[in-house]
C-alpha cells in the first residue's frame, strides 16, 4: 500500500502529469521538456528523479542526450499511466503542450 500511495503521489503534481502527456507521444530530454513546460532544467530534473525512482519512466543514452520515456513494462504503473493518458488526451493544457512540442528543436534548446 505505500509503494501505491508513493505512485499516486507523483502523479499529483500538475508539472508531472505534463511530463507524462508529452513522453506519451515521444521520447524526450530535459532541455525539451523544460522548453514546452517553461520551467527550469533542475526542476524537470528532479520530478524526472521522482518518476524513475517509482518505474513511471526511464532513460537512456542517445550520444549528447539522455532521452526519457515512459516505463510500459513495469505491471504496476502501466494500468495507471493507460488511464492518466486517456484523461489527458483532451485536457488543453496537454494539448497546448503538443503544439509547443512541434516547435522544439532539441539542438538550438539543449545547451552543449
């Protein structure tokens, strides 16, 4: 029961729930998601720390960049992010997020 509550705790931040409607669409990095978000790197940082930390995402190395993606294999969130996803599919702020998302390029974003 806490490994439940710890999981819905980190779906109850508004910023992670972005961070989960935009790696529904796409494998992403920091720089790109602190763009769309409009917030700081270190603060994509640490709500991406919180969501590994409970197997919602993971990451991997791509050369320069480390993309993050949502964790589909882990049996205990992935009923979780089925349903999160499907409310988010039509919430205007995810929606605005996808559109701002078409923008990036993760080459002039990204700090080298």
């Amino acid at each position: 029961m806490d490994e439940l509550a710890q999981i819905f705790k980190v779906f109850s931040d508004k910023n992670r729930l972005r961070i989960v409607a935009l790696l529904s669409n796409q494998k992403m990095c920091v720089c790109e998601l602190a763009f769309v978000l409009g917030v700081t790197q270190p603060s994509i940082s640490r709500h991406l720390k919180k969501m590994k930390t409970m197997g919602i995402i993971c990451d991997e190395q791509d050369g320069f960049w480390t993309n993050y993606f949502l964790n589909c294999n882990n049996l205990r969130t992935k009923t979780i992010l089925k349903h999160v996803e499907s409310w988010l599919r039509d919430d205007s702020t995810a929606l605005n997020d996808l559109k701002k998302l078409d923008m990036v390029d993760r080459t002039k974003v990204c700090c080298k």
